[in-house]
DNA sequence: TGCTAACCGGAACGAGCGTCCCGATTGTAT
DNA sequence: ATACAATCGGGACGCTCGTTCCGGTTAGCA
C-alpha cells in the first residue's frame, strides 16, 4: 500500500507526464545507460523533478519498458487473430524492427543489468503467454516445426534484435532464412 | 616507427605476460567494462604498471582481442582444410561458444563501443576473407545456399554471439535450426 | 488577494573509474 | 660492490553519473 491517492499539482502532473514521454524517446535512442541529467534537460525539468516521480533511474526504466511491453503484445495479439500461420512469424520480425529503434527494449530482452521475469513478472507472463499460443497456432497451421518451444522462440528474439541493432538493415536479409528454419521440412 | 628495440628488463617483460594472461582471462569473464583496477589486482602490480605497457585501457583491450582473433582464425583455417561442407557450420558454432566463454570478444563482434574494422583492419581483413573461403567452399560443396554472401555471415554471427550470452546453453538448441535455414532446399 | 503546502531547478555529494605522477625499489652493466 | 636508469606500486586527480538536499517559486484554496 504505497499508493497516494491525493491528485497531483497540475505542474507536477504536467511534469511528469513530459518526463515520461521524454524518458521514452530517449532510452529508445540511447539504452539504458543514458544519463539521467540527459532526460532532464531534454525534458526541460530538473534532475530532483525525475527523481521526486520515480524513486530511481531504474524505476523509470521500468516503467517505460513495462509500457513498450503493453503495446508490442497488444499489436501480436491483433497479429495472431488474424492468420494463425503468419502470426508468429510476422511479430518476431516485428519485434526485430522495433529493436532497430528502441534500444531500451532490445536491452530488456536481452536482459543486460535487467532481468525481465524478475522486474516485470507480470508483463513477462503475459507476454510468454501469447507467444506459446502464437506458436502453437502456427504449429497447428503446419507453418512451424513442432519441435520448436517457447524457450526457443524468446533465444530467437534475443538473436534477431542484436542482428538488428549491431547490423542494421543488414539483418533483414536473414529473415527469410530463419523462416527457412523454423520452417517444417 | 614508434618501436623500440631495446629489450625490457626481466620484471618488466615478467610483468608484461602476467598483465597480458591475467586480462585476457579478466575481459573474458567480465567483458571489456572491466576496471583497469580489477586486472591489476588479480595480476598482482599496480595500476600503473599496466600503464607502462599499454598506452590505455583500450589499447590493452585491441591486444587481447587481435590475439584471440588470430587463434579462431588459425582453428578455422585447419577446420576449413578438412571438411569443405561442413567448414563454415563448424566455425559457426564454435565462434557462438566461443561466445559464451569469453565476454571480450562477443563485444569486438557486436562492435558495442569498439569498431573491429576501424580498431584491428588487418586482424578483420584476414577474418573476412576466411569466411568468404569458407563460404565459397561451403556453396561449392552444396551445403550452404548459394545466396547467401559474407555480410550475411557476420549478421549470423553477431546474432548467434548474442543468443549464447544471453541464454546460455539454451542456444545451443537452435544450431539445427540455423543449419536448416543456410542449407539449399 | 493572501497563505501554505507542494513542487521546482540545479548545486552538492559520494562512488567508481581511467589516467598520471612520484618517491621507493630493483635489475644490470661496470 | 656500486651506480644509475628502468621499473614499480599505489595514491592523487579529474571526470561522469546516480541520488539527495534546499532555498526559492507556484498552484490551489479560502
């Protein structure tokens, strides 16, 4: 029970609001190692500003993650219902693409000073869920090797977004060859 | 010609091989994020001890790297002389363990604040052109599809590098699955 | 309008790290 | 054995960065 029901100031609202979408385009460009003094004057607040919002530079990664996380599944689920046999494979490049921009994710996935499951455990389920049913869905369309499980799908994730942000257009070239392989012969 | 041929003096040149087995160790294990510290306590001498040989950390680092790339490059060349088709997958897999093990040069692969082309062009010349040999030998014997050309290659690697670090054995699980994606149909 | 609690910016602090410096030590040539 | 130049260890310096603190400012209410 930490919660503070009490409505915000409007500047502070307004404050932070500004940091968080701020805080947002910059770990997307930078990563997480960005400085917090960096967020600050882009954001055109103050250091003490970012910190009496989120205790810690870690807290507000979190919470910006925990947001991107939202929205990458919210577009798989629409992915999946769509066509069962696609759905897989169109998030995974999905998800490679936004790696190319947002390097805060692709250091989410890949789990550098950051384990998901363990900050995150519910975004971390929820997206683990939906990717067993995409997988499952394509096993059943005949789309994917049965013998491919979800452990596997998120190796693959990690694999494909260093690709993306290390080589840049570069490793779209290899998306049709992993297609190959998770491809039933 | 920045040499100088004077030979060291027998604790410098004891100094230098401890500073240079104990870094190579040290990056493999902590990746070159590593305190200049850290190595110099483990090697047992003072910090500036390291500094008399390397002229920074960096360069301390492009040793080590240059010489780990000589010995995969060395290894690949024996393996590519004894099994045309099977050459590149070899060297595949085993830079990806390589990976798993030694931290320093994952990160001269990924090009993570060191660009292996601008820092060692020599070391990464003689690189690439093994692995076109080997890809050309490869696509020769039928094993490898013949569309494929050797940026394609260092995306894989670059790709495999990041799943073995970050999941582990867990990776390993993926190599047929690869090899499936590179193989004709 | 005036009061006050909430909020603000940015200076200050402390920790970590690369690099430099210097008094003490040691290898080596004579 | 002696002398001197090379080398050594580790403390000092400067910089970056996360976090805290505080004197000044402002939103919101009476």
């Amino acid at each position: 029970m930490t919660e503070n029901d009490r409505p915000l100031r409007a500047d502070a609202a307004r404050n932070r609001a500004r940091v968080l979408r701020v805080a947002y385009e910059t770990f997307a460009e930078e990563g997480a190692g960005v400085p917090i003094d960096e967020i600050a004057r882009r954001a055109g607040v103050g250091a003490g500003t970012i910190y009496r919002h989120f205790p810690t530079k870690e807290a507000l990664f979190q919470a910006i993650v925990a947001d991107r996380l939202r929205q990458v599944v919210e577009r798989a689920r629409d992915q999946a219902a769509t066509d069962p046999g696609e759905g897989l494979y169109a998030f995974l490049f999905h998800l490679a693409e936004q790696g190319a921009t947002d390097l805060g994710l692709t250091e989410a996935f890949a789990g550098s000073g950051f384990d998901l499951a363990t900050s995150l455990p519910e975004a971390e389920r929820e997206f683990t869920t939906l990717m067993a049913d995409m997988l499952a869905r394509g096993q059943r369309a005949g789309t994917v090797r049965p013998d491919v499980d979800v452990d596997d799908v998120k190796t693959l994730i990690v694999g494909l977004q260093a690709m993306r942000r290390f080589r840049g257009e570069q490793a779209e070239r290899l998306y049709p060859l992993i297609r190959a392989g998770l491809t039933p012969r």
